[in-house]
C-alpha cells in the first residue's frame, strides 16, 4: 500500500506490519510527505491485526533528517521563525510523540545513515537493529541549528547526559560498532546476514502473546517516570487483564503439554 509518493505501508495478518520510507533520491529525509506518511500508516497499523511494527528506509539510508529543502525555502523565503517553530510542530514533534507512544511494539532497521532527526525517529522505536554500514550523528549544529525531534529527551534516556551532550556538540557521525558500544542499538548484524537475522528477531516478537506483550511493552517505557509504588500498582493492573485472556490459558497449556504456544491475541 502506498502512502502518498513517499510512504509504503504492508501489513501481515498476525504479523509484522512494515513502514518503508521511500523518497531514496533525497535520502528519506522527513519531509512534509514522509511524516504524514507515517503517521497515516501508524493509524492504519493500529486498526489491524499486526503484532509488531518495522519501520525501515529505502535505498540505502535510513534517515538524513531534518529536510534540508525546507530548510533552503525557509531562509530564500524569508519565513518567519514562529511559523517554522509551527510547522515543526506539525511534522517531527506529532510523529515522534506517535512512535514513542505506539501501543504496538515499533523496531527501527537502520540500515545505513540515521542522522539529526533520522537518528531520533530510530531512538522513538521501542527497538533499534542496525547493519554494519548503519551509521548515526546527532548533526544539527552542522546547519546551525539547536536539536529538536525529541533529542533532548530520547538520547540522554539511552546514552546519559554527558555522552548525549558530546553528541550534540560534536555532532560526529559514529558507526555502528560505536552505537552498539553506547548502546544506541540492540544488535549489529553482518550486511549479508542482516535480512536473515532481522526476521528472525521479528519472529521472536511476533509469536509472543500480542496482549501481555503491549502492556509490557508500555510499562517499561512509562517507568522511568514513575515512582516504585506507581510502577507495581500499574503492573498489578496490567497482568490482571493478562490473566484474563485466552492467551494467558494457552501459554499455561502448551508449557505443560511441553510445546510452543500459539497465541491469538485475545
């Protein structure tokens, strides 16, 4: 299914549902386009079936970023810095609040550059799997500009204070070896494996229990918010209604019929 000229959405039933950004020629930068692109298909995702959400680029980059064109309009144009504030707003900041808050769970394959809000629209994912040509740069500083794209809020999050400002400050571009060391990533696969190695991870996620899963998935990422006692009385909540589905009965059966479970999602 094609989202406009820049998205393309496939979704399995019972499976995966796969985002592809795929304006290659300007190395899926998050264009106007591109954004409601995926913010289209997250909505289309959310009524389905799909267990877990991919969202990977075309041609060889993940990401470039911000959209350097609009950027060129910007200034030629003379647009003021409140309307650009505004529709940043309606572009990266609605998106990123999207993924973060996507109740299915989201896996970035980067598999190439991730660069300034590229890399931030990766860390938005609950998972990130890189190849070894996967490269990322928080690179804001080289156009000028401050962060934006959740920067200050997702990579201190993942990295710490102090790497993130290096980071930032530098704005180098580290490879994926480098990501993987700060913890960028969950894994590096090898470029001829990463196809494979891919589908096997996502199989991982889609044979669990789609349910359980979510509600984990939701509470480990509101927990760092939360005190101890918030934490335990919402997972008390959560695994009340995990107790409750037909999956629950069926992962209890097959554990004790000594086979692996099929789970419904109800």
């Amino acid at each position: 299914m094609a989202l406009g000229e820049a998205v393309r959405l496939e979704i399995e039933a019972d499976g995966p549902a796969t985002i592809t950004l795929d304006q290659p020629d300007r190395r899926n930068a998050l264009s106007a386009e591109i954004s409601t692109g995926i913010l289209e298909a997250l909505e289309e995702i959310e009524g389905s079936d799909a267990r877990c959400v991919i969202l990977e680029g075309s041609g060889g980059s993940f990401s470039a970023g911000g959209d350097i064109e609009r950027m060129v309009a910007g200034i030629e144009n003379d647009i003021p810095a409140d309307e650009q504030v505004r529709r940043l707003e309606r572009s990266s900041n609605e998106l990123i609040t999207r993924l973060v808050k996507f109740p299915v769970p989201t896996i970035a394959l980067v598999d190439g550059a991730a660069v300034g809000a590229g890399a931030n629209l990766a860390l938005a994912c609950d998972i990130q799997l890189a190849s070894e040509r996967a490269a990322f740069g928080f690179v804001f500083r080289q156009v000028g500009l401050s962060v934006d794209a959740g920067t200050s809020y997702l990579l201190p999050r993942v990295v710490g204070e102090n790497v993130a400002k290096e980071l930032v400050l530098t704005g180098d571009i580290i490879g994926a070896d480098r990501a993987d060391d700060l913890g960028l990533v969950n894994h590096v696969y090898d470029d001829d494996e990463f196809d494979a190695e891919v589908e096997a991870f996502v199989e991982k996620i889609v044979s669990g229990p789609p349910v359980a899963l979510r509600h984990a998935n939701r509470l480990i990422g509101e927990g760092v918010e939360k005190s101890l006692e918030q934490a335990l009385t919402d997972e008390a909540v959560a695994q009340g209604l995990a107790f409750d589905t037909d999956d629950h009965e069926e992962g209890v059966t097959a554990f004790f019929e000594d086979r692996d479970p099929e789970y419904q999602g109800r």
